[in-house]
C-alpha cells in the first residue's frame, strides 16, 4: 500500500480500542437482541373490493 504509515505504538492502542469497541457494541446488540419478542406469524388477509 503506498500511502501506509507506520503507527507505532499508537496503532497499537489503536487495535485495542477497537477491539474493545466491538467487544461492547456486540454485547449491546446480543442483549437487544435477547430482549425483541419472537415474531408471530400472522397471515396476511388482504380485502377484496367487490
């Protein structure tokens, strides 16, 4: 990659910030998720024009 910058250090506190990100942001969907009630089915009665 031509434009690659090395960031030292600071890409590492960079990988672990994001790791941690996704480690939260994971847990907040999977509790959001835990929480939705489960879909009933439902038909679909659509009304016919006479």
């Amino acid at each position: 990659m031509p434009f690659y910058v090395p960031l030292g250090a600071r890409g590492l506190v960079l990988h672990v910030g994001g790791l941690i990100t996704r480690g939260f942001g994971a847990l907040v969907y999977w509790l959001g998720a835990r929480r939705r009630p489960k879909p009933t089915l439902v038909p679909l009665v659509i009304p016919r024009d006479s």
